[in-house]
C-alpha cells in the first residue's frame, strides 16, 4: 500500500471535524466534513455568504454582532447555536452546532478567520419549534448566561429575556432554569 501524502491540504479536507476558512463573512473553503454536515456540494457554499448555513437572515446578522462583540483579546469565540442544513435529504433541517474558532485580526473581526463546526444533533436534538430570538436565548442559556448578561449580549433588557425563558419553559415543559437547560441539553 502506497503511503498517504500528509500535507496540509490532506489535513484539512480530512480533519475529523467541519473547517472553514472564511473572508468577510464568506467561505472562502471548506473541508469534506462541513459539506457532509451541511449536505451540500462544494460550489453551494465555496465563495457563498456564511447565511446560507443559518435558518434566518435575522440571526446571521445577530451572531455576526454577538461574534464582534463577544471575541477574547486572541480573536476567539465559540458558542453553540442552530444552524441549517443546506442541500441533500435533509435540506432545511436545523440542527445544533458548537462553532468556534478565531478571527485572524481580532481587531476586525470578520476580516479573516478559522472556524471549526461539530454537529451537535446526536445528542442535542430540536423536538420543538423555537423562533430565532427564542433559539438565541435557549444557546445563550445553556452557556449558562443569566438575564442580565444575555440582554446585554443581545441588546434586550433583561424582562424581554425572562419573557422569552418562560417561552421555552413552557414549550419544553420545564417548571425552573435548571430544569429547561437539562431539556434543552438533551434535546
């Protein structure tokens, strides 16, 4: 058997988990695992916009901002979030993904970056019906983020937040936080 080259280009198309190098808020490449995450082909999302891989134009635009604001003095950022899949048996599927990664120039932020992605869906799974504030809320939640800290991270007040938690409590059937969390976590 002929040795495997191991170069970057091999790692990165077959790293075990979804990469993306990005410019501008655009793919700028895309590993094998982020096209079978997303079930697309590789001209649906090289040189595309990162919204076509959110359920709303809403919150690409929102996690954009949060993105911003959120990045560490190095450039990084991670969170979990609802994501769409793209093309494929599954196309409009929404599903949980941790992304995280790092903008090159922390100081502009969506100038250049790195981002890996990892379906989070065979263990977190989306039985209920959330609308995109509520999604935000539920992700924000279960970083453990109290009101104060997700209306600040989302420009709400924190009554706008306690009304969307009772929301989702209601949707899922969770009578306290820790509660709503622990059902959010397990789908």
């Amino acid at each position: 058997m002929a040795p495997i080259a191991l170069d970057y280009r091999t790692a990165f198309d077959l790293a075990p988990i979804g990469l993306v190098m990005s410019r501008q808020r655009q793919i700028v490449d895309c590993n094998q695992q982020v096209l079978a995450m997303f079930g697309a082909q590789r001209d649906q999302l090289v040189g595309q916009s990162f919204q076509v891989l959110y359920p709303t134009h809403d919150e690409f635009e929102r996690t954009g901002a949060r993105i911003v604001a959120s990045l560490d003095t190095r450039g990084w950022y991670a969170d979990d979030r609802v994501m769409k899949r793209v093309d494929g048996p599954q196309r409009g599927e929404l599903f949980w993904c941790h992304v995280s990664g790092r903008a090159l120039d922390p100081r502009e932020p969506h100038a250049a970056g790195i981002w890996a992605f990892e379906d989070l869906s065979s263990r977190r799974k989306l039985k209920v019906e959330f609308t995109a504030r509520e999604r935000e809320i539920a992700a924000l939640l279960i970083d453990g983020l109290t009101s104060k800290l997700i209306g600040k991270k989302l420009a709400i007040s924190p009554r706008t937040v306690d009304v969307y938690r009772a929301r989702l409590m209601r949707k899922v059937g969770a009578s306290t936080t820790p509660e709503l969390v622990n059902k959010l976590l397990a789908g």
